[in-house]
C-alpha cells in the first residue's frame, strides 16, 4: 500500500524509505519487504520525527492521540500474513497482540482512551451474539484488551466497509 504512494494516516504521512519499481511480472513468494517509515509532519509539510521505521510490509499504523502508543499491522514478507503489534513510541518496544480470534482486517485505529481498537473486518467463527447480519460480508467491530471482547458495532446485508474514520470531541458530537 505504502509502496509506491503516499497515505494520510491521522497527523502522520506514511512513505516508504525507498521508492519501490512496479513491475507488471508476479512476485515470488519469498519477497522481503522494502523498509518502510511513518513520519509525522506539521501542516506546514516539514517533517517534526520519524515515529516508525521497519523492513515489513506496514497495511495499516493507528498512532494515539498523545503519540505514545502505535497499533501496527504489519508482515516482513509480502504475501505473508499479517501480525498485529502495539508499539509503545518513546520506547521502542514492540508487543506482538495474539488475536486469533479475528478474522480479515481492512482497516484499524486505536480507541481514543487506547482500551481498545475499531476495525472494519471479519472475525473468525463469531459467536452468534457476534454472528454479522446474515448476508454481511464483513462489519465494524471493537476489540478491548483487557477483556479480550470483540463487539459488532455494525454490519448490513449486501454491505461492505473498505475504511471508515474514527471521530472523538467536538468533531464526534458534530455528527
């Protein structure tokens, strides 16, 4: 995704490190991931830190608020599958998230007071309080840490969510 363009996420202007040839051959299973990095600009376009930089394919990168704490889907090879990592900034470290119960995931974004995700996605064999509307292909959902719940916030038949943005404070009463 980072590969060959540049993508908002929240304050943040993900790039990759290298730019990235597109070729029309397929690729190998065993490819590596360029390095890629997530910096934060001001609005003036001038870069303030690099937040993030790793050798892995980096799908999704949701940074909190106070930008202590990143949530990161991520893989070192491409065509692999992907992992889901919080990466606590002023450290450093990286803790992976065992999170077999979900299923695809299109989109996430740490939850404002960082208990918990929202993604757009499907989860694995959902209990039937968690079961879609039958026909759904997939739906919002929230994951909390501590209690290791998943909630469908929503999901329609015949629907599908690629993205959706997360709002808090003023913006979020506005809607």
């Amino acid at each position: 995704m980072f590969a060959n363009d540049r993508s908002r996420v929240g304050d943040c202007l993900c790039a990759p490190a290298a730019t990235a040839t597109r070729l029309s051959l397929p690729q190998a299973d065993g490819v590596v991931a360029a390095t890629h990095r997530v910096v934060e600009y001001d609005l003036n376009g001038n870069a303030l830190r690099e937040l993030y930089k790793a050798r892995e394919v980096i799908p999704s990168f949701s940074v909190s608020k106070d930008a202590k704490l990143a949530l990161v889907r991520s893989a070192p090879m491409v065509h692999k599958q992907r992992e889901n990592y919080l990466h606590y900034l002023g450290s450093g470290k990286k803790e992976k998230l065992d999170l077999p119960e979900l299923g695809r995931i299109e989109e996430m974004y740490l939850s404002v007071d960082k208990q918990g995700f929202y993604f757009a996605g499907t989860v694995k064999n959902p209990p039937k309080h968690l079961a879609p509307v039958a026909g759904a292909l997939n739906g919002l959902y929230y994951y909390d840490f501590a209690t290791r719940t998943i909630t469908l916030l929503f999901s329609r038949p015949d629907t599908y969510i690629n993205n959706f943005v997360l709002l808090d404070g003023a913006s979020a009463a506005a809607q």
